[in-house]
C-alpha cells in the first residue's frame, strides 16, 4: 500500500471531546522520500496516537521502517532498520500560543507525513555498518574478511 493519506489523520471529533480523550490509528505505506537526495524508507509500519490536551491535539507515532544504506566497512548494500518515535503539538489556536510549532487546520486534518520524514532522517546513521561484528575489508587485498579470511595479518596492516 503506498498511501501517504495514511499519515493524514482528521482530529475533528477529538475538538469537542473532553481533555484525555485519544484514539489510536495504525499507518503503513510502501516508501516515503526522505530528502531532496532520493533518501528512501521503505514497509514503514506505523502507530499514531491523537489525545486531546487543554492546548490542542497532541500526536504521537511510532514507527519503523528500512532504508537501503552502503556499509561503510565493505562499501555493499545492506537493509538498516530504523526505528523513531515523536510527539508534536497542534495547538487549536495561533492568538494566545504564538511560540507553537504546529497549529491544528481548520479542517481538523493533520499531516504528519512531513515529521514523520523529518525524524526518520535523524534516525539514518552518519557511518552505517551493516552488523556491529562486520570485519571489513582486509586494507592490503580488499577480501571481505566476513566471507573469508586473507592471509594479511594486523602487523602488516601497520607497513
């Protein structure tokens, strides 16, 4: 399913509800676009909680996701899990709370997609390595040393 109205949640009935009112919604979509690089996420699973608070309506999802990253040890394309959780704010109203980041639309429907993008980017790791025991690539030959092993040893790693 590649739906991003799956992070599109009308709030409308929690506007009249009393204060601790909430409602949780399952999201999920084929990939999203991370940035203007082509940053992909890929089977993003989602759960969105809405609750309404005195100052609006307060979002919270946690998802996880898959991104297609390049091990920084032996340069091949590997699968990174991500995982991110958020809470944002949709105050009801702009006079009064001039300091919120998001204000909730009239039409009582808030897109999360565009946060949802935000941290999941955060959650891409600066130097990815593809399982914490990668060995890497032998610096003389260029073997894979977890596929197998060269004949190289450390002290002539140091010539």
């Amino acid at each position: 399913m590649n739906n991003d109205h799956s992070f599109q949640i009308n709030v409308g009935f929690l506007i009249h509800s009393p204060v601790g009112t909430y409602r949780e919604f399952p999201a999920e979509t084929d990939s999203i676009i991370l940035d203007d690089e082509g940053t992909t996420a890929k089977n993003i699973i989602a759960t969105i909680r809405v609750n309404k608070v005195q100052q609006g309506i307060l979002a919270e999802v946690d998802a996880e996701a898959e991104t297609e990253m390049e091990c920084i040890r032996w340069l091949e394309p590997f699968t990174q899990k991500l995982h991110t959780h958020l809470e944002e704010l949709f105050s009801f109203h702009i006079r009064g709370n001039e300091e919120a980041d998001q204000y909730l639309p009239e039409n009582g429907v808030m897109s999360l997609l565009p946060l949802l993008r935000e941290y999941l980017l955060i959650e891409i790791p600066i130097s990815p390595i593809c399982k914490p025991e990668c060995k890497g690539l032998c610096p003389i030959c260029g073997q894979n040393l977890d596929l197998k092993q060269c004949s190289h040893t450390k002290e002539d790693f140091s010539d």
